[in-house]
C-alpha cells in the first residue's frame, strides 16, 4: 500500500501545479502565460530605469512616504484572502475529494495564486520600484540587498494576511464564530473611522513597524549590514513561523465540522409573488442565485461598501477620482461576470428547454451584472465625493460620474464576451470559489484593468478641458462601441452550437 | 398512430467523436420507449437533441409535428426533460423553479395547484422552499422529473429517472408516466436499470456506439433468455 498521507505538501503542490500546466491544452496560452509571470520583474526593471530620471527632491519625498505604501499592501494582504474565505484555489474542493490532499497543501496553494490579485501583483511592482528608487542610484549589489527585503516582507505579509484569512474562515465555521468575526469587523471599521476623522493617521504612520523594514532596505543599500541582516532575519522568522503556523490553521479550518458557508441549504425561505414577464422572472432567480451564495454575496457588500469607505475617509481631489472607478469596475467583472452562466449552474440544463428563455436569460445575466459593477463605482463615486476636496470645474465632476459608467458598462460588455468564449462550471458555493481557472481569472483581471484604466485615463484628459459637457459627449463612443460589442455576443448567445457548448459546459454535462 | 416524435438520420459528434451515428426514431402518441445501452451508446445525446439542449450536427427532428430545429421555442413549449445530471438550479427552491416554469411556459393560473399535488406525490412538499443546493441525489432526481412533467407536455423525456432514487419515489416517477401517457403524450425513458425500464416501457430501443441495434417490445428483455439477448445486443 503506498504511503501517500506522508508525502509533503510541498511535493503535492508541485504535482498539483504540474497538472494545472497540463491541463491548459492551448501552446499560445501556455506562452501568455510565461509572458505574464515575467512581465512584473520587467515592469520593475522598466519602472527603476525610468525613476532614475525624476528629480531629487522627488526622491525624499518618495522615501518619507514609502512605510506608507507598506502599511497599505499589509492592508490589502490581509483583506484579499479575507474576502476569499483565505485565497484562491488551485482546483475546486469537489475536484480533489479522492485525493488525500494535505491541508497544508491547499493552503500554500493559495500561496502561490496571490499573484492572480491585480491589485496584489500592481502593489508589489510599485513597492519594488519605489523602494528600489527611493533608496539611492541604481548599482546592482546595493540595490539588489534593498530588494532582497521588499521581497522577504512581500512574503512575510503575504503569508500572514493568508494566514489570517483562513483563521478566520475557520472560525466562521460555528455561529459563535461568525458572531465574533463580524463584530470585530465592525469595530476594526469603527477605528478607522475614528482614526481618520481625528487625524491620527500620520502620528500612527510614524510609528509604523514598516519604517523599520523600509530603514533596513536602505541600510541593506548603504551596507550597513548588522541592521539590515537583523530585518532580513525578522523577516524570514515571521514567514516560517507564520507559514507552519497557517499549516496547521488550515488543517484546523478545514477538519471543523461546519456548516461550509452553505446555511441557506437547511432552512425554509419566504415565498415571493414572481413577475409574468419572462427577463424579470429570470432577473429574480438571478439575483436569488447571487445572494444566496456566499462567497458572491460577501463579494458584492466587499465591492459596494469598502471602496466607498475608502474614498470616503481618503478625502481625494476629483481628478483622482474620476481613476477610482476603473479598478473597482474590473473588480466586480471578476465576482462571477466572467462566466455569468455559472450561476444556473446544474440548472442551465432545464433552462435551455424552457420556451422563449435564451435572450431574456442573456438579458438577465447581463442585468445582475451590470447592476452590481453600477452599484460599486457608483458607491466608491459617491463615497468619495463626500470628503473630497472642491472640484476645480464642473467637467471633474462630471468625468468621474461618466467614467464610473463607461467603465461598469465595459465590463459587462466584456464579461459576458467571456462568458460564452471561456465557460467554466464552477459551483460559487463554498468560501474559496472562483468563477474561473485561476489562469482565466488571472488573464481576464489584467484586461479588464488595463482597457478600464485607459478609460479612466481619457476621461481625466477629457476634465482638464473644463468645458463640462465634453466628458458627456466623450462617454457617447465608449457607451455606443460597448453596447455594439454587447449586442453582438447576444447574437453569438442566440446560435445553437454556441449555446449548447456554454450550458453543457457550466452544468458539467 | 401519428408520431410525435420523429427523428430522421440524427447525427450528432463531438470533434472526431460519433455520439449518435445517423439513427431514426418514431415515436407515436400514448406510447412508451425506453432507451437502453451501455455508457456512450448515445441514450443521452439524443435526448438532449429531442429536448433542444444540443443541436445535431445533422438529420432532422420534428416534435408534435413542428421541425424542432427551425422552431426550437414551439417545439420546447410540447417538451418535458429530465436531465441524467443536475438539471436543478442550486440556489433557487423548487417552488421557484415551478414558479419560473410556469411563467416561462405562460401556464394557466391554475398552476400552483398542480404544482402542490405533484410536490405532495413526489413527497417534496415540505421542502419546496428550501434551495434545491441542499437536497440529496434521489430528491434532485424526483425533482427533475416533476419539472418534466409540470405542465403535462406532449413528449416527456426522462434521462435516468430511476437513478439513486427510493422505492415511493420510483412509484411516483411510474404515475407520472401512467397519467401522461393515458393523456396522449409520447414518453421516452433512457435508464441502465432494464427492470424498471421494463416496467415503464411498452417498447425498448438498444443503442450501441450511436446507432440502434434492436427495436423490440419491451418484455422481450426480461426473464433469463431476455437478458441473455440484451448481453449479446450490448455486446456483439
């Protein structure tokens, strides 16, 4: 009998990694995909070449606010995997049940998806260049100790926000447990309520533990190395201790016999009138399907409140916030907009055989989307205007509402594109379901943020004019080319082949 | 008798794959044929062609008398299916889904009241407003079957109908097709378990690699010597 138990997570991992390279058939994917793992280390390289040409006083100011951006990427390490129910999976539960998968093995597993985040993958970059820029003139060894220690406390923070988010999924297991956590996710909000509306953000930033880290990268520089080796050995405590510590946290959450997030299952639900109109009928089971599932229902409130939160206590200029909407648009297109049909799941079986269901169930899929990318730019937009600083015409204004719409409408138009080109069958039931392979999630979250972000971009060219009207006029081309692209994936969605391939495929039939 | 379902030279392939390999099938009203064969033999593909879930990559196929692959709306509106898998969305009731099918089929307002009786047969009554995510295997199958026969469509199609399901169950599953057959409509059943396919059935169709092997009434496949000739059609 073979001892598979005792093999290590680490060896699991790679033949888990290595089938997931096989399994993706398409030679030009494969390339994409090796094209985008090293495209970050030339980003870098292209991004400390280019700062070399900013000015020197630019460079204090950069090194004053660089604990800044650490204390902000410890911030999203934590809360990525917090939303996720502890990070992305490498496969979904229900693929693995016949292997003796160690816990420890899906946890370092979404160790390694960490990079599939954009918002992760960007903040990496720019703490690899600012620092690397902040700490002196490019010279390869010097450079090279600094950023040996962004990269050990990337590591660090990654490993413990991960961590973290399967302590507390674990403890969201029990009723006693999700009392808890949601409590104390009402008071860490209240604090950062209180510590913005009392200004206290800078005395804590000043005694932020990230000064120390960045202070050792530029002694690592500076060859100053009992203080730089004292950091890097800190730093490589907290990634051992906290990695053999999320082990067995993972094991934990995963033994705990729970209810898996899934409690709508067990009781009895009130009954509503449903509309006669078929679009709405559908509308309604839609809507049922997303917040009747944990991992959507809990991406959707993370969506629509806290980058409304955030810019609301950021205090931004409007010329920044008419950016905010690209980055939160490409957020919701990957709550499950990618592969809208999933949500009939099994069901899109029954469905297809339903008279008169293929354009209002496009319809319908397309409406829930569009409402939940609406109501999160529109939510950040709102939240930020509140505290924002006054706009300097009324065509800033008026740029960052037509910005937020632009780019919630091109996400669904390209979402639901996505949706019959990369059909995936993926139940969104437990914590840690994701609507796609991570290599579809990956490669989708990097498209969508870079079209929302060039249209964010034109949108602020288009407010500098000051004529107020201009941004008005200029969201007319991206609304008519989104909906043109929309309309023509319906007439895809409308061909039998087509159609059958998406249902066969998200029902797993 | 007129046939109700008529498929002529049904092809349907998945790449280099012959799942139904240029087959006809007739199928009169009142009558019941069951689809039987080993895994592959095509039992399910066609199904899901005559349901309208899969276009065929050639042949023609007419529902009631209307070209299902012309009118493919009209001719779903005569349909009932039961998928062999799922077939159920996870996070909607089953009151909800007879809700929507009601809606999406424009049925008469008197549609709760057979909606109730059908959950009380199938004994789902008391858990028609719990998401259908939580239900075992047999409560999804019977589940599937009542959506299949809701709204007494002329041609019911049950994709292993039987499978994993309890004896009350299986019962119920035999009434459904009884009554609907007593109402005219053409039942084809597809199931592994030729017993009940038997019991189901007047008139048996064995598939093997695509293509029909034998048509005989459905008696002439039990008992030893039955048996002994559905091995040798599954098998030679």
């Amino acid at each position: 009998m073979s001892d598979s138990a005792n093999i290590p997570a680490t060896r699991q991992l790679m033949a888990l990694l290595q089938l997931r390279w096989r399994m993706i058939r398409s030679t030009p994917i494969r390339w994409a995909i090796a094209l985008l793992t090293i495209l970050p280390v030339g980003l870098v390289i292209a991004g400390l070449l280019s700062m070399q040409t900013l000015p020197d006083d630019e460079t204090l100011s950069l090194a004053v606010a660089t604990p800044t951006f650490y204390v902000g990427f410890i911030v999203l390490a934590i809360l990525a995997p917090l939303v996720s129910g502890g990070g992305y999976e490498l496969y979904p539960p229900d693929q693995l049940v016949a292997y003796p998968i160690r816990p420890a093995t899906a946890y370092r597993g979404t160790l390694v998806l960490a990079p599939v985040n954009l918002a992760w993958l960007i903040n990496v970059i720019a703490l690899f260049v600012v620092t690397g820029f902040a700490t002196g003139d490019l010279a390869w060894v010097p450079t090279s100790r600094s950023l040996v220690t962004v990269a050990l406390f990337i590591l660090a923070a990654t490993v413990v926000g991960h961590t973290i988010g399967w302590l507390v999924m674990g403890f969201r297991q029990s009723r006693r447990g999700r009392v808890v956590t949601n409590i104390g996710g009402v008071l860490a909000l209240v604090a950062g309520f209180f510590i913005f509306w009392t200004d206290s953000v800078i005395t804590l930033l000043d005694n932020s533990p990230t000064t120390r880290v960045v202070v050792g990268a530029y002694d690592g520089y500076n060859g100053e190395y009992t203080s730089w080796l004292t950091v890097v050995a800190v730093l490589v405590l907290v990634v051992v201790v906290f990695m053999r510590f999320g082990d067995a946290v993972a094991g934990w959450a995963l033994r705990r016999p729970g209810d898996h997030a899934d409690r709508t299952s067990s009781r009895s639900l009130p009954r509503r009138t449903m509309s006669r109109n078929a679009t709405f009928a559908l509308l309604m089971v839609d809507h049922a399907s997303v917040w009747r599932s944990t991992p959507l229902r809990r991406g959707v409130l993370v969506l629509v409140l806290v980058p409304g939160v955030i810019s609301a206590l950021a205090g931004m200029t409007w010329q920044s916030l008419i950016l905010v909407p690209g980055l939160i648009a490409a957020g919701a297109g990957l709550l499950f907009g990618i592969n809208a049909f999933t949500l009939d799941s099994t069901g899109s079986v029954w469905l297809s055989t339903l008279p008169g269901w293929v354009s209002p169930a496009y319809l319908a899929k397309s409406l829930v989307f569009l409402e939940i990318a609406l109501a999160a730019v529109l939510s950040a937009l709102v939240g930020g205007s509140l505290r924002a600083q006054p706009p300097n015409a009324a065509s800033e204004v008026m740029a960052a509402f037509m910005s937020a719409l632009c780019c919630a409408v091109l996400v669904v138009a390209l979402g639901m594109r996505s949706s019959l080109r990369h059909p995936h069958r993926a139940d969104l039931k437990g914590p840690r379901d994701t609507p796609a392979t991570p290599g579809v999630m990956a490669a989708q979250s990097m498209r969508f943020a870079l079209v929302t972000t060039f249209t964010s971009l034109y949108f602020a060219a288009l407010a500098l004019s000051g004529v107020w009207w201009l941004p008005l006029f200029g969201a007319l081309p991206v609304l008519l080319l989104s909906a043109l692209h929309w309309y023509r994936t319906g007439l895809a969605w409308e061909h039998p082949h087509v159609r059958a391939a998406v249902v066969m495929t998200v029902s797993g039939g | 008798m007129s046939a109700v379902v008529e498929a002529r030279d049904l092809t349907v392939s998945f790449g280099s794959v012959v799942a139904v390999d240029g087959f006809d099938l007739t199928v009169p009203a009142k009558a019941t044929l069951a689809l039987v064969g080993r895994n592959g033999a095509g039992k399910s593909t066609t199904l899901k062609v005559l349901a309208g879930v899969l276009p065929p990559s050639s042949g023609t196929v007419s529902i009631a008398g209307i070209d299902a692959l012309r009118h493919p709306d009209q001719a779903r509106a005569k349909v009932g299916y039961c998928p062999d898998v799922g077939g159920l969305i996870p996070r909607a009731t089953p009151w909800e889904h007879l809700q929507l099918a009601a809606t999406m089929r424009s049925m008469s307002s008197d549609w709760e009241r057979r909606a109730e009786d059908l959950l009380d047969r199938f004994d789902l009554l008391g858990v028609a407003d719990r998401v259908t995510a939580g239900f075992s295997h047999g409560m999804g199958r019977r589940m599937s079957v009542l959506l299949a026969a809701f709204h007494e469509p002329e041609v019911l199609l049950l994709d292993e109908p039987f499978d994993g399901v309890d004896p009350l169950g299986v019962e119920a599953t035999m009434d459904v097709i009884r009554e609907l057959r007593a109402m005219g409509s053409a039942i084809l059943v597809s199931t592994h378990l030729l017993e009940l396919a038997v019991e189901a059935c007047e008139q048996a169709v064995v598939l093997r690699r695509g293509r029909v092997v034998a048509a005989a009434p459905a008696i002439e496949l039990t008992g030893a010597s039955g048996a002994a000739r559905y091995r040798s059609l599954l098998t030679s």
